[in-house]
C-alpha cells in the first residue's frame, strides 16, 4: 500500500463572508506546489463557526461543495472541510469529503456544541462515515466529536487507518484540544489529523490552531505552530501502521458495541 500524503492549512477565517473565504482559500491551495493526496480545511471553512445558518446555510450541493470539487480535480486530490448546509428543511454542519473523480461523500457532525448553541440551530447526524481512498480506510470527525471517544472508536466492521477531525477550537481550551487527539491516536492505533482555524471569529473568541498529525504510538510526527498561518504537508506510512498493529494487536481485545 503507498503511503498517504496530507496537507493541513492551517489559517484564518473571514467571519460569515464565504466569498472572501473561497478567495482567501484559493491562494492558499495554489501555493500547495508538493503532490498530495488530502487537503484538509477548517470546520465551516467558508463562514466560521456561525449560529446563523437561518440566513448563510447553502442549500446542499451549492456553491461552496461545488468549489470544493473544483479543487479537487485541479489539484488531483481529496478535499476535506464542512460547510453550513440547509437540506430537506433542516440545516446541518456538514463535512464534505470532495474527490478528484467528480464525486463526494458527507458526514453530518453528531456531536454538537451545546454551549455555543448549535444544537439549538442545526440538526445532529447520526451516521459514521469511513472512505475507501487509495487503499486508506479514512474516517472524518468535526471538532466536538473530538471529545467523544466511543463515537470514534475503532471498532470491527467500521474500522479505519486515519481519522480526521476538522475544528474551529478555541484557544481557551487548546491543552485539551491537544491532548484528546493523542488519546484518540493511541486508544484506535490510527494515524490522527488535528485541523483547526486561528485568529479571532466574530464572537471575539480566539483560535490557536495547534494543527498537527499523530502517529499510531500517539507521537506528534508534524506541528504547525500556535497562531501561525501556515500549510504543511506530512507523508504517512502505510507498512509502519501495520508493522506496529501487527506488533502490538491491542484492537483484538476490543470490546464490541452499538450506538443508537
């Protein structure tokens, strides 16, 4: 199995302006001049973290998905990032997994932030999503999700090689921001991509970013620094993360369930 390339952007947010977002984003894809297999962008990349999807939500399939196909076939490559999304009367933080064919699959975010009112404003989604790419099998979490490890769970008949999760995390709370993508790495023996903004929003809350990729072993293979506006690219080995499942086969011992 070939090894899988990420790209993480690591960067600021225009508040609620998707037509600055889609520029500002434009750029920074066309300054990716290394070959990758991912590109991974923040949680509502085209607005922030917005409660006002009543007035911003894009109806399912519309602008901001159809960019991110666009993208993808130009830069031969997966695309991944969410976007406020209004589908059959109800609105959804929705994940879009864009690929270099033409098609795309979703991921509904589950867990909702009740504290900043989501909940209030979007409804939740209750299916897990693992792509088949390249060989990889790719499962793609939304910030909060973070913080539920059964829902991330590496389990039988749902299991994957990376997990993904896409934030807009606040500074306030980056020590467990940190932390928590560790555990998931090492509790699922999975590579773990951590994407998260930076900058201010429009509720004056600060975002660090702390972007990084973690190994199976729960060891921070790349980094982007605290409040940098930078992009980073980092191979992953497909033989290390068998050799090392093969060498400690701890998911033998796991525990079966089901969620409802």
């Amino acid at each position: 199995m070939k090894d899988l390339k990420i790209t993480m952007i690591q960067t600021e947010l225009y508040w609620e302006d998707a037509e600055k977002n889609l520029e500002h984003f434009d750029l920074k894809i066309s300054e990716i001049k290394v070959p990758t297999d991912i590109i991974v962008l923040p949680e509502m990349f085209t607005t922030g973290f917005t409660m006002n999807p009543e007035e911003l939500a894009e109806e399912h399939g519309g602008k901001g998905l159809q960019w991110m196909l666009q993208k993808a076939i130009e830069k031969k490559c997966m695309v991944i990032g969410s976007i406020s999304v209004k589908d059959n009367n109800h609105l959804y933080n929705r994940l879009y997994c864009a690929k270099p064919d033409g098609t795309y699959e979703i991921y509904d975010k589950r867990h909702l932030f009740r504290m900043g009112n989501e909940h209030q404003h979007y409804a939740a989604g209750s299916v897990r999503l693992v792509i088949n790419y390249k060989g990889w099998k790719i499962c793609p979490f939304v910030c909060y999700d973070l913080r539920f490890p059964v829902w991330s769970r590496n389990r039988k008949g749902n299991a994957y090689d990376l997990a993904i999760y896409i934030a807009n995390w606040p500074e306030v709370r980056a020590y467990p921001w940190k932390q928590l993508l560790i555990a998931r790495a090492i509790e699922n023996q999975a590579y773990v991509v951590g994407l998260n903004r930076i900058g201010d929003d429009g509720n004056n809350i600060s975002h660090a970013g702390d972007s990084c990729i973690i190994n199976p072993r729960g060891e921070v293979i790349c980094l982007i620094p605290s409040h940098e506006d930078k992009t980073e690219t980092q191979s992953l080995s497909f033989t290390y993360l068998q050799e090392f499942k093969k060498l400690f086969p701890v998911m033998l011992d796991g525990d079966e369930f089901e969620i409802h």
